[in-house]
C-alpha cells in the first residue's frame, strides 16, 4: 500500500493498479476458494443487500469486491439503467471477477488502494461492502475518500466481523491449532490480536466515531449472529483444509512444519465433528455487523 500505481488492463479496461497487488500463494488460494467463500458467506448476503435495498438505475461503489461476487448481484438488481463499480486492491481477483459475465448493469473493475485512490465527485448512490472495509492502512483517508465518492444523501452500507471471539466460526478452528501449537512448546505468533485486522471494526462506539468524523452521518451497527456452513457445505476433513488456509488460523499454523501442520489439521477435523448437520456439513454461527450510514 502507498506504493506508486502501475497502469494495467483489467478484464479489458485500464485501470490503477497499486505495484503490491496481490500476487503468489495468498491470492492463489482465495481464487481456489472463492465460489465456496461466496456460498459460505451466502447469509451475510442475505442481511447486506436487504440493508442496501437496491433500487433500479442506481449507481454502486462495491469496495474490497474480491472476485466479484457481490458486485455481479448488486448489478442483476440494479439493472440495464444502473450502474456498478467494484473495487479492490487485488489485480488477480480483478482479472477473474471481469472474466465472469454479468447480468444487468455494466460493471467497472478498478484495481486501486482505497487510502489513496482518487475517486470521481459525488457519483456513488450506494457504497456497498462484504467485508472489504476492515483493511484500510489508514481508515480515516478511507472513509473519507468514500464520502467524497458518493452523493450527498448516498447509503453506506457494509457488513464487518464483530469481535473474533464473539464467532464460533473462528474461536473453534483457531482454538484447536493454537491447542497444537501449545503442546509442541511453539509460541502462538503474531497478528493474532481478536480485534486487529478482520475484526478491526468489531466495536460500534468506535466505527460511528470514525464514520462521522470521515464525513458520514445516521451510522447505525446491526448485530447479527448467523450460521454459515463452512465453504459453503463441507465434511469436517475438507471444510479443515479450507480453515487453516484462511485468517487467524492461517496465522497461527505459520509456525508449524509438516507434521505440525498434520496434527493442527487433525485437530480442526475433530473438533468440527462436534459441529455438523443432518447433512454432514459443517456449520458454525459468524457474528457480524451490517454498517449503515448517510452522506
């Protein structure tokens, strides 16, 4: 982040894009994992865009849109009058979020750092995010920046992680590998804080502080609590090879050589088993907040 933008061609359009995109073993995983992710997440969806209430011909700023999921359904209800842009740091996701064809709206990629893009004036209806907000190097330039996209009168709307330990869909996996790390004599690493990072707008005092001092105003938090069927529906072996690939137990599994990494894997199946459905499918409630606010 901050680093100068190199032009590049994204999906057929030429965008900015920051010179420390996204790129090697990180992004390759989340592409592996995205269309499970987009079916985990399928809940939170459900509370995003019910918050947002899309309206034919508006115009939508979709931020951290990854591989596009969000934004291709912001566009089918938006439609043919509306129009979407979605925007995220990483080019790779950028390159298949535009191979994916979309129904309704055209969709513009922009491949940019929020904390320093220059955004068009007053554009955006709608600034709409599934957990893309929770990143910024600099929050405040962020939401700032965002508040000059939009018009005066635009909707934010935004669904972030409440505190870590507050979602059984984290506590429960990272539990069991920090349990690894523990009886192998490794100390638990860095960045592992519950509420840096993904969870960095867990509090809501703190989010309408920040919120209204980047130009924002009538910031509300809704609480939800809402089970998600790990990747979208997995056994416990499968839905433990997606966990220790992803967030804080990704982090806490650094340490850990071949072996190491076989017993946190053992240890997360197990203590799925205890978190199936009539299915077999692992499910496990996430605690979330949906952001709303005014320009």
């Amino acid at each position: 982040m901050g680093a100068s933008p190199r032009r590049r061609r994204v999906g057929g359009v030429t965008t900015d894009s920051p010179a420390d995109a996204w790129t090697g073993d990180r992004v390759t995983r989340w592409l592996m994992r995205a269309e499970a992710l987009d079916r985990q997440f399928a809940p939170v969806s459900a509370v995003l865009f019910a918050a947002a209430g899309l309206r034919a011909g508006e115009h939508v700023l979709d931020v951290g849109c990854g591989a596009g999921p969000t934004t291709r359904q912001a566009a089918e209800l938006v439609g043919p009058s509306g129009r979407v842009t979605g925007i995220d740091i990483a080019a790779p996701l950028l390159d298949a979020a535009a191979a994916v064809p979309a129904v309704g709206a055209p969709i513009d990629w922009v491949c940019a750092d929020v904390t320093t893009w220059t955004p068009p004036q007053q554009v955006y209806d709608v600034v709409l995010s599934r957990f893309g907000v929770m990143f910024f190097a600099d929050p405040h330039a962020a939401f700032s920046r965002l508040a000059a996209a939009a018009r005066p009168g635009a909707r934010l709307v935004a669904a972030v992680w409440q505190h870590r330990t507050a979602s059984p869909l984290f506590s429960v996996p990272l539990g069991a590998v920090l349990a690894v790390l523990t009886d192998r004599g490794i100390p638990e690493p860095g960045g592992l804080a519950p509420d840096h990072g993904a969870f960095s707008l867990h509090d809501p005092a703190a989010t309408t502080r920040l919120l209204e001092g980047a130009g924002w105003r009538e910031v509300r938090c809704v609480a939800h609590r809402l089970p998600m069927r790990f990747g979208g529906g997995l056994t416990p072996a499968a839905a433990a090879e997606m966990a220790i690939d992803f967030g804080p137990m990704r982090i806490a599994a650094t340490p850990l050589d071949e072996d190491g990494r076989a017993a946190a894997l053992a240890a997360i199946t197990d203590v799925f088993h205890d978190h199936v459905d009539a299915d077999g499918d692992v499910v496990l409630d996430g605690a979330i907040h949906v952001v709303t606010a005014t320009r």
